[in-house]
C-alpha cells in the first residue's frame, strides 16, 4: 500500500578533523523538494565550469577546489532545504575512531534529532525518513548500528542507508564541511567564514557539545551572531 504520509526527508553526514568532529543533519520537506534540489544540484554538476574545478569528486567537499566550493553553496542557499549541526571541539584529540563514532552516533546524533523532531511532530500525516551515508562495505550491519543509536527516540524513523557516491550525500558533507572549515580555520583564512556566512540562514540549529552543557544557537540573530564570532 502505498503511503499517503508527506516525507520529511533526513540525510546525515558525520566528519573527524584534528580538533573537530560533528555530524551534519540536512532535512528536506517532501518529494517535490527533493526533485527540486535533485535537478538543480545534477545541472550544476553538468556545468563545464564546476568540473572543471571538481574533476571526478563530485561528491565530497573537501576534494573541491575553493571555486567549486563557492558554486555550490551559493547554489544551496537558493534551495529548499535546512541543515542542523552538532559538533565538539574540547578533548577530540586522542580519541579512537571507534570513541567518535560512538560520541557522534550515539550522544550527538540522538539529541540533534529530537529537537528537530519535536519542531515536526506537530504537523499532521508525516513520515520521518532517515538516510545514513555507509560507514563501512555493509549496508546491512551499518543500518542496524544506526537503528540502535536512535532507539532511545520516542520518534519513529524510517531508516535507509546511501553509498557515498549518492547525489544527496552531498548535501550534509558540504554543509558540515564549510562549516568545520570556518570554525578551524586561521584568522588569516576569511573565505570560509564569508561562505558560510551565505548559508547561514539555512542552518535551523547549532550545537556545541564541546563541555558537559551543550550551547544552542537557533536559526536567525543567535546563528548569524555565532557565526559572526568565528
């Protein structure tokens, strides 16, 4: 039987750096937003331009050339589209992949969602669909590695996972991307603070979880104020 239930879409991207990790969340309300977003993002890729800059990575943020980079997020800001991202800077170093995974996955992931879940749970007939970029060559282990993080949610997700060659892969990459990248960088660096200074009213939600009391920044003057900081 087919669902009449409106998907809200999730698509979830996770990235380590030397004192940075943080997990990206990229919602898209509906199918027709999805083909939306789908259409502009293949036309841009088919740009002789954009290729010219991204070469074969056409996927993945921190394999574009600057130029790239600006292209598309200047084309996300015109999307219909929000990014929600948690991140932790404080006693990254040292830690295993397998203790980011975990502080990722099973503390970051869970609390990033409950908050966007309850901004939806009031909408009527909707279906919360959740899309996880692999973590390793089988698609079957990691999806039940992702059902058991989320299991403490009252919430009920639909949970799938993509290849990271998948078109909206992207989205939570770039996102997640610029913004470690803006939030890294040396002061001397301006360009990624400009650019996501761009998208910034694309971003519904901050979460630093650096210390034991996470800082919130919603969407609007406490984003724009934020990011502003950097």
């Amino acid at each position: 039987m087919i669902s009449t239930k409106r998907p809200i879409i999730f698509y979830v991207d996770e990235s380590y750096a030397k004192n940075f990790l943080g997990i990206s969340i990229v919602i898209i309300d509906g199918i027709r937003n999805q083909k939306i977003i789908a259409n502009e993002v293949v036309a841009l890729m088919r740009d002789p331009i954009f290729s010219h800059y991204t070469g074969s990575a056409k996927f993945h943020y921190v394999s574009h050339a600057i130029a790239a980079r600006q292209m598309l997020l200047h084309k996300f800001y015109q999307l219909p589209l929000s990014a929600y991202i948690a991140y932790k800077k404080n006693g990254v170093k040292g830690m295993s992949k397998k203790q980011q995974d975990s502080f990722v996955y099973e503390t970051l992931l869970p609390s990033l969602l409950d908050k966007i879940a309850r901004k939806h749970q009031k909408l009527s007939r909707v279906v919360f669909k959740l899309n996880f970029e692999q973590l390793s060559s089988k698609k079957g282990q990691d999806k039940v590695f992702f059902k058991q993080c989320i299991q403490t949610l009252k919430y009920n997700f639909e949970v799938a996972v993509i290849g990271k060659n998948d078109l909206f892969s992207i989205l939570p990459d770039y996102f997640l991307g610029i913004f470690c990248s803006a939030l890294t960088r040396r002061k001397s660096t301006t360009w990624p603070k400009q650019e996501l200074q761009i998208v910034e009213d694309k971003i519904g939600l901050i979460v630093n979880a650096s210390n034991k009391k996470p800082i919130y920044y919603d969407r609007g003057k406490k984003i724009k104020a934020f990011i502003q900081s950097l």
